[in-house]
C-alpha cells in the first residue's frame, strides 16, 4: 500500500472558529454521498467526497480535512484501511466510521482503529452533526 505524505499541518492546530470546518466523506454509494453534502453543507459544513477509501486517502493528503467520515465497507480500500492509512499521514485524526453493516468488523475493532463514534445507517443528521462537532473537538 502506497501511502501519500502531506505538508498540511495537523487540522487541529490550524483551525480557526470563523473557519467552517470542512469533512471528507468517504461512500461507495453515490446516493449517500449526494444526500450528505447538501445536509451537511446546510450545516455550515465544507464537504469534500470520495468514492472509496484510496480516493479518501488522496483528498485528505491534499486538502486540510477537520472530520473524516468513511462508510466501513467500500471497495478498492475499506473504511478500516483506508484510517489506518490517514493515520500514517496524521495519527491525531478526527474520524467517524458509518455503516449499514460492518461485514468482518465490529464496532469495538472500529473504536480500536481510533475512530470516535460508529454511526449505523440510517442515521439522523442533527445526531450526525453533533457527533462531527465532538469528533473535532477532541
């Protein structure tokens, strides 16, 4: 596995609180990742979106990403994968996974990767935005 390395520094020390934070969500389901940016764009939210977790990997290495959310399965690189490899790049990571069905993973294995919350699908979005203001909060 290729890993990409960043300049951008740690989100955390850079942000500033008149600065929307921006999320990167990461679906193979294009219906999903069509819905989550105008929700969490009417949140005040930058959304950036990938496909599948190597694209993830990418848009986090080239852009100041506050929140990571990675649906857990998705082809090319899972969620768990695809965590691990943004952690090599920025171990501090705010990342929440979301699934409709974690398939080999359980949710303790998920919170052991250091994600901060494992959301199920469906899910409601007012109990999405408060997980992503407390994932970037620490």
């Amino acid at each position: 596995m290729t890993v990409f390395s960043t300049p951008h520094e740690s989100s955390s020390s850079t942000a500033d609180a008149n600065t929307p934070l921006t999320i990167l969500v990461a679906d193979d389901e294009a219906a999903l990742r069509d819905m989550l940016v105008v929700a969490l764009g009417s949140f005040g939210f930058t959304v950036k979106l990938a496909p599948d977790g190597a694209a993830a990997l990418k848009l986090y290495c080239e852009c100041k990403i506050d929140v990571v959310l990675l649906d857990v399965q998705m082809p090319v690189m899972d969620g768990a994968e695809t965590l691990r490899a943004i952690k090599q790049v920025n171990p501090e990571v705010a990342c929440l996974f979301m699934s409709g069905g974690t398939g080999q993973y359980d949710s303790e294995t998920l919170l052991g990767l250091g994600a901060r919350a494992v959301v199920p699908k469906p899910f409601e979005l007012s109990r999405l935005r408060e997980l992503i203001l407390r994932a970037r909060s620490g």
